[in-house]
C-alpha cells in the first residue's frame, strides 16, 4: 500500500470537516430563496418482545344432576272410629207407641250419652238421649211400626251408618193397640177407641212411680146417632200420665150416658 502524501491528507480532512457542517445548518436557502425542511430524524424503535395475552385456564363446568323426581304425597281423609259402648247389651224397649204421624220408643239403655243412628224392621230412625233422664234413649221415626211385637234395630254411630255399633231384635208390644207394661196395667173405658185416640205425656215415664197410683176421670157421651164417645185422663203418682178423647169438639146433640158396653 502506498503511503499518502501530507497534501492529499489535508484535502481530504478539508473535504470531511466541510461535509460535516453543511449537515450540521437547519435550513439552507439556495439561490431561488426557497426553504429546505430540515429532513426529519426517525429513530427506529426498539422490537418489543412479542406480548401474550394470557387465556383462562378452563374450568370446569358443573354438570348438575337431574331434579329427583317428586314422590306424590297423598292427603288422608280423617277416620272416624266408633267408641265401644257395650250399654246395649242391657237394653230394653221401656214403652213404645204408633200413630199416623210416626213412631216413638223409649229404650233403658245403661250410660246412654250420644245420638245413635239406625233402623227397626229397616225403617230408618234417629235415637238420642233424653237431658233430663238417665239411661233413656227416645228412637222415633215418622213412619207407624204398628203390626208387629218384635223388630229387628241396628244403632250406628254416625248419620251414613258405617258404624254399627249394636244390633238386636226386641220387644216392642207394637202389636196391641195399647201397649201393658205398667205395675198395675192400665184402665182403659169400656167404649171403642183405637191408638190414634191415645196421647201420653209428653215427658217420657221414667218415674220410680209410673202407674202407682193410677186414677181417671171418664165422661162418656151418647149422640143421636147412638154413637157412644168417651173422653178420659189419667193421673199417677208422677203426675199427667195419658188420655182418651173419641169426642174431639164433634158437634151435636148429646146425652151423659155411662160406659158404652
């Protein structure tokens, strides 16, 4: 390599330093007067490290069981249960007496305290416990049972009689015209008169007394029909016990007469 000499050193060096400086000016006006922008400096910016935009861990997703099915539940109806009551194992028809517009019967039935539902001979009748006695049942229906002495009853509990609670046949002494089971009978007037033509106190007889003492008074009537019509009360030593009237208001001449036969 040739070595340069001094003054091509210093023209070059000359040339540099020039060079330099003419970069260096911010606006340099040439001969037509024109301005030269001064170039803009663009800095390469750093490469950034490649960002990552973070993805959510999978969860996991709750698989929930199918509803169980519902068991039905189901809605009792109330039971009704019938008290034991063994008071008809003792009991008795004390009186019993028919008309048109029904029946009564009086039963002796020991600790009686409810209403019993039930049916003679299949008649249906309502039988309830007398306030103002003890142990007397009153059975009525409104059909007359007359005709026969011994019927068949069943007593249930409740109204639908579901619950039987007592069945029996007893003696009812329906079929004679007036029923004989006081201590010292009856006394009836020697005239006709059917039980329509009876009425008896409306108290039940469940006096220690009933028929002690038993007295009437009778009054008996001969029309111009030469029909013979008797009225009659009785009294007891319990007071107003039954009567008879086959008069009832009839109109028409009269005569006091004694007893028809």
């Amino acid at each position: 390599m040739k070595h340069l000499k001094p003054l091509h050193l210093s023209i070059i060096t000359l040339i540099a330093v020039t060079t330099l400086l003419s970069a260096c000016q911010p606006v340099i006006e040439k001969e037509n007067n024109q301005q030269i922008e001064e170039p803009t400096l663009i800095i390469p910016s750093a490469t950034l490290a490649p960002s990552f935009t973070p993805t959510e861990a999978p969860t996991q997703t709750e698989t929930l069981a199918p509803p169980a099915a519902k068991t039905p539940t189901y809605t009792l109806e109330p039971i009704i249960t019938a008290t034991a009551f063994t008071g008809f194992n003792n009991a008795y028809v004390y009186r019993a007496f028919a008309k048109n517009d029904g029946t009564i019967m009086y039963f002796i039935v020991p600790g009686v305290d409810a209403t019993y539902y039930g049916t003679a001979d299949g008649v249906d009748i309502i039988c309830e416990p007398d306030p103002n006695q003890v142990n007397l049942l009153v059975c009525t229906t409104d059909k007359n049972l007359f005709g026969t002495d011994i019927k068949d009853f069943k007593f249930f509990a409740d109204s639908e009689k579901t619950f039987l609670v007592h069945e029996e046949s007893f003696s009812t002494l329906l079929d004679q015209i007036i029923p004989t089971s006081t201590p010292v009978g009856f006394i009836w007037p020697r005239a006709d008169f059917s039980d329509e033509d009876v009425s008896w106190a409306k108290t039940p007889p469940n006096c220690p007394v009933r028929g002690i003492g038993l007295n009437c008074e009778i009054e008996y009537r001969q029309y111009d029909d030469n029909s013979c019509r008797v009225g009659m009360t009785c009294y007891d030593s319990c007071g107003y016990y039954y009567s008879v009237d086959t008069i009832k208001a009839r109109p028409g001449e009269f005569r006091f007469s004694g007893p028809c036969w």
